[in-house]
C-alpha cells in the first residue's frame, strides 16, 4: 500500500455529460482514493448503475431539490465512516451543495459555493453566497481550532488574488472577483487554513482551473483560480503535493488535488 493518498476535486459541470465524455475512465485511471465532485446536476434516479456503482467505488450523491442544478458528488475507494450533507439552513440544504465525509481522523468537506452573479449578473446572489460560507465556517470552525485533520475542496466560485485570473482589471465588479468575496475567503485563510496549492507553489502563475466557453477563451488560457483544497492545521503537515490538472478536458473546470500522508487517516 503506497504511503501516500491523492484527494482529487472536479466540477464536472453536469455528470452525465461529463461520462459521455470519459468520466469513468478518468476515475479509474486517476490514482485517486478519494474524488469530489461539483455541480453533478442530478438525481440518483437519474443516473445510470455505471455512475451509481462503478467496480471498486463507493459513491454517495447529495442532489439538489430542482433537478438539473447543483449537487455534490463522492466517489472513494474506502467507504466514509459517515456524510452529512446538511449546513442546518433550509436554503443552502435545498441546492445539495454539501458532502461532509469522515475517514478515519480525516474530515473531507466537498462543496460546491453558491454563485453570486444571479440574474442578468446582476449580483443579486452574493449576499446567499457570502451567508453561505459563513455557515460553512462556522460548521467547521470547532473541529479546526481542535487541531483535527480536515479538508475544504471544491469550486469556490472565487478568485483570491489578481495572480488568480489572467485579467483582473476588467473583472472588478464581476462577481467571483468582488471586494466583499475575497475578504470573505481572506478571513478563512487568517483563521487557519491554508490554500494547498498557492503554498506548495508560492510563484505559480498562469495556473487556472476554470474558462468561460466562448469559443477560443481556454485554448488561449484567460482564465480563472476557482477551485481549491483547503488544509487546516491539523491537516497542513500531512499534505506532501498539490496540484491543478490543466490538460483534463470533459468540463469547463479541470481537476485539482492534493496528496497526502496516509498516516493523517489513521488505522
């Protein structure tokens, strides 16, 4: 058994399409014991037994209550000691957003963040998403300041610094960029938890996780940091590597993870 583990995290952006697309073969080839995934877009009774039940994976699916929108994903080769996917507020718990998985000392938390950009990018959204982090912090803060071992990864729908968007300056009153969404993801990060990926790789540049479908946006690279994994410090000294799968295709995300010390799961 490799010391190491590998925590991947993927917004697949609908998870029939992405199968269509060789989902299944990337799970299987991924080296991964633990995959979460972002925006499935729907329902158990939707989904093929290939998805619901591939050989070798556990899989546990938090849909939202609208079919064809939001929902979490988890797929691992060790069955969870237990999930929740609850926050305790009706309107986040309605949009499926949450997988709070439990593996040995380890605390995944696999989450799809609201957007804020609402109708007509109007914003409307970003104080449901900013009550929504809130939650999530709040959910989680206890166990943090325990020192246990937990992970926070998904798709933020923010980007932190302007090193994280390959065009900052026009995207100023964008929502996933707004003053108010960074500060907010800046207080998680002065509270103790560490972006993986900027700390193991302080220069990185020109490294992106999401692009804009108009024709041509990803094949030039204009795009944006929006998915992380989150270490707090009991998990910090476990993470060995992490990493962003630019070269993935099937979505309009691409994979991120991190590899960890085995021993930071326990017996």
């Amino acid at each position: 058994m490799s010391e190491t583990i590998d925590v991947l995290s993927w917004n697949v952006n609908g998870i029939r399409s992405a199968a269509k697309k060789g989902f299944l073969d990337w799970l299987d080839g991924s080296g991964a014991e633990i995959v979460g995934l972002q925006e499935v877009r729907a329902q158990r009774d939707q989904l093929e037994e290939a998805l619901l039940a591939p050989l070798g994976w556990h899989v546990d699916i938090a849909a939202a209550e609208r079919k064809g929108y939001s929902g979490v994903g988890l797929y691992t080769r060790r069955r969870p000691d237990a999930v929740e996917h609850t926050l305790g507020v009706p309107e986040f718990d309605a949009e499926g957003r949450v997988q709070i998985a439990r593996f040995g000392r380890l605390t995944v938390a696999n989450i799809y963040f609201p957007n804020g950009s609402g109708k007509n990018r109007s914003n409307d959204r970003v104080p449901f998403k900013l009550a929504f982090y809130q939650r999530l912090f709040e959910r989680l803060e206890p166990a943090r300041a325990a020192g246990e071992p937990i992970l926070v990864m998904g798709d933020f729908n923010t980007a932190h610094a302007d090193v994280d968007l390959a065009r900052p300056r026009q995207n100023d009153g964008t929502s996933g960029f707004l003053p108010e969404e960074r500060e907010e993801l800046d207080r998680w990060l002065r509270s103790g938890w560490t972006d993986t990926f900027r700390a193991l790789h302080p220069d990185a540049r020109d490294v992106y996780t999401w692009w804009s479908q108009r024709f041509g946006v990803r094949e030039r690279n204009i795009g944006w940091r929006i998915d992380y994994v989150l270490a707090s410090d009991g998990a910090m000294p476990a993470v060995r590597d992490a990493f962003v799968h630019m070269e993935t295709l099937g979505s309009d995300h691409c994979p991120i993870g991190v590899r960890l010390d085995r021993g930071v799961v326990g017996g």
